[in-house]
C-alpha cells in the first residue's frame, strides 16, 4: 500500500514569520527517506479550529497518514491534542505512549507531552513534538509501523505487512 501524508506544522510564530519552521521540512524530509509521499504541508497558528481544518484537508487531499509537529506542550498555547480529538473517530493510544516512551529515554520533559495519535476514516493522525530533533527520534519509533497501520484502516487484514516485518529481521532505532 502506498502511503501518503500530510505534515502540518502548529506554530503561532512560525506561521506570523517570526521564526523559521524547522520541524516541518524535518518531518518531510524523514518521510520522504523512507519512501513516502508527502502530498501535502500546511503551516497554522496554535488555534483549535485552524489545526482541525488543516488534519481534516490533508486528509481530503487523499493522505492515509497525517502528522502534526507542534502545539503538544503545556503552554496554554498547546491545543493541538484537543484540535486532533475534535476530529478523529477513535484513538490509536499505543502510539502515543511509545513516542513518549522514546522521548523519556532521551529527556524527563517527554512525560509532558500531550501528543494523541488516532483515525480519521481510513487515515492515521498522529502528533509529534515541536522540536526537529524530537520529530526524528519520533519518526524513528512510529515509520515502522505505518504501513501496518494504513493497511489496517484501508480495511485490509494487515496481513501482508504482517508478514513482511517478519521476514526481516528487526531494525535498530537510528539514533541522532
């Protein structure tokens, strides 16, 4: 299965041009590593409705993956966990929990991460921190499973990616 994604950067300031969006092109460029598709890059403020839009657009553009950075902190500023709940069927929690798990290995900051990861129809929306180291050390633990992932929401049984993780054997996690 082919997959496709949008990547949406969540920042107030780089969205007013104050600061450069680092995380974004990051992101882009992981994913494009690894052999997908990135069909779609939006930039918005931190703003609930904004971040819903943008998900819900790269989603109708035709991704099957869509990836935010940014917005997941503890600043009040940090709405981008409750954009994703606005618009997700249901959530996928185990991914959520192995980005911070990987993060707590490099930082006690990473408990305070809000990111979710869930469905929206057939495609998979999962929040990444803000920083562009954090959004390779996250793309390491969550590119493994994204073409099980697709498959299963595209309503296959997930048994050819099933398969062909278990004919080879594990990757290590590249680290920074």
């Amino acid at each position: 299965m082919k997959l496709r994604a949008g990547v949406i950067t969540v920042s107030t300031k780089v969205a007013a041009g104050e600061r450069p969006d680092e995380s974004g092109p990051a992101m882009a460029e992981g994913l494009a590593a690894a052999g997908i598709e990135v069909i779609r890059t939006d930039l918005v403020p931190d703003d609930v409705e904004r971040v819903a839009t943008a998900i819900l657009t790269a989603v109708r553009a035709g991704a099957n993956v869509v990836l935010t950075t940014g917005g997941t902190g503890l600043s009040p500023n940090d709405v981008t966990p409750e954009a994703t709940r606005r618009v997700i069927d249901r959530e996928v929690p185990g991914i959520a929990e192995a980005l911070r798990a990987r993060s707590l290995e490099k930082t006690p900051h990473g408990m305070l991460s809000r990111g979710v990861a869930g469905a929206v129809g057939a495609a998979l929306v999962v929040n990444l921190p803000g920083s562009p180291r954090a959004v390779r050390e996250s793309l390491a633990v969550l590119l493994p499973v994204l073409p099980h992932a697709a498959e299963f929401l595209a309503g296959a049984s997930g048994e050819e990616t099933h398969r062909s993780s278990e004919a080879r054997p594990p990757r290590s996690p590249q680290r920074p």
